[in-house]
C-alpha cells in the first residue's frame, strides 16, 4: 500500500469535495424549502392538494435515488425535446441537483410535517385569537417551533445525503469519490485513493452525528 501520491493530489481531491459540498448545501436549501410546502399541503384541509402532497411523497420514498438522478440526466431533455421541439442539454451538475432536491424533499416533507403536528394546537387557536390568519400563524408561531424541534432530524437527513452524492457518478460528474477514483486509476493506485476517500468521508459523517448529537441534547426541552 503506497499513500505517498495522494498529498500531490489532495488540490484535485478539494475541487471534487467543494463540488460535493456546493451540491449538498443547494441541495439542502431547496429541498428543506420544497419539503415545508409539500408539508403544509399535505396538512391542508384540501383533499385534492393533500392528495397530490401524498402521492409525491409516496413516490419518491418508493423508487431508488440512482433512478432519479438517472432520469433527470437522459429523459429530461428528450421530453423537454419531444415538447419544444428543440434539444435542450441538461449539465450532469443540474440534473443532479433536480432530482437531489425533489427525492430529498419527499423526506424532508414527512420530517417537517412530523415537527408542525408536535406542536400543540393551542398555539394555532391562540395566533388565530390574537387575529392572525393562517399563514401567518404558520410563519411566526408554528414553523419556528417546529424547526426547533426538527433541527437534528433535519441535519440527520443531511449527514444522508452527503453520503447520497456519491451516486453522481453515474452521469459523470466529477465529485469527492468520483476524484478520488479517476486519481487512483490515473496513477495506477485505485485501493488507496479509494480508502483514503472512505476514511474521509467516515470522518466527515461521524463528526457531523456527533455534533448533531450534541445540538439535540441542547435543543432539548
């Protein structure tokens, strides 16, 4: 086992692991943000937009993340094709931030509904007593509560998916492992680039669970 090629490449292995992080955080903010709407819909008193809300969700939970990114990077533009008339390319890093963001929210969704339905509706009742109307209960009473109480649950989900952007691979895309890899196979050490990229990530996600840990206990009521 020879470790010595991988500190002249650790400025390669940095360019993938900012495009890992770049693609987590995106990923995060707009998944959390989608996942709240998907939330609210699904607690609307609408059985249409609950209905909708529950079959997204139920949808994504059951069809594998590398199907999605998948998808998004070869149908997508035929079907954007086949209604523009006009090919219209997709780049590996768009389309795998789609469908991180619209696989990710169907759990994000069911974390913030389970945050919002922990709150007691007494605090519903007394935002809509002071004259506030729904969404601004939501926005000012409900949500901030809940967030609170689904921090850990959130950053958990988060830990997941940073181990989940892996699977760009698949369409290409030059990621943290995807690198670390190509390095290894260049140089004619692919074992060790790949433990040294294991070990990376181990100490990332472990360090990451443990903080959450930490944030949970001190969150607590």
């Amino acid at each position: 086992m020879d470790f010595t090629q991988i500190v002249p490449s650790l400025p390669n292995l940095w360019e993938g692991m900012l495009l890992t992080l770049k693609l987590l955080l995106l990923a995060v903010g707009g998944g959390v943000a989608l996942g709240t709407i998907l939330a609210l819909l699904r607690l609307s008193s609408s059985p249409l937009l609950s209905g909708l809300a529950k079959a997204y969700v139920n949808y994504f939970r059951s069809i594998p993340l590398l199907l999605v990114i998948t998808w998004f990077y070869l149908a997508v533009p035929m079907l954007l094709n086949w209604i523009t008339g006009e090919f219209v390319a997709i780049g590996a890093f768009t389309s795998c931030l789609v469908a991180f963001m619209m696989f990710e929210a169907a759990y994000y969704c069911e974390i913030v509904r389970a945050g919002i339905q922990s709150i007691s509706s007494g605090q519903l009742n007394a935002a809509y007593a002071l004259g506030m109307s729904y969404g601004q209960a939501m926005r000012l009473i409900i949500l901030p509560q809940a967030f609170r109480k689904m921090m850990p649950l959130l950053l958990q989900q988060s830990i997941i998916l940073f181990q989940d952007t892996s699977l760009v691979y698949a369409v290409g895309l030059m990621d943290f492992l995807n690198m670390a890899r190509s390095k290894g196979d260049i140089i004619g050490l692919p074992h060790e680039f790949l433990i040294f990229a294991g070990a990376v990530y181990f100490v990332i996600s472990f360090g990451a669970s443990t903080l959450v840990k930490r944030l949970q206990k001190r969150l607590a009521v």
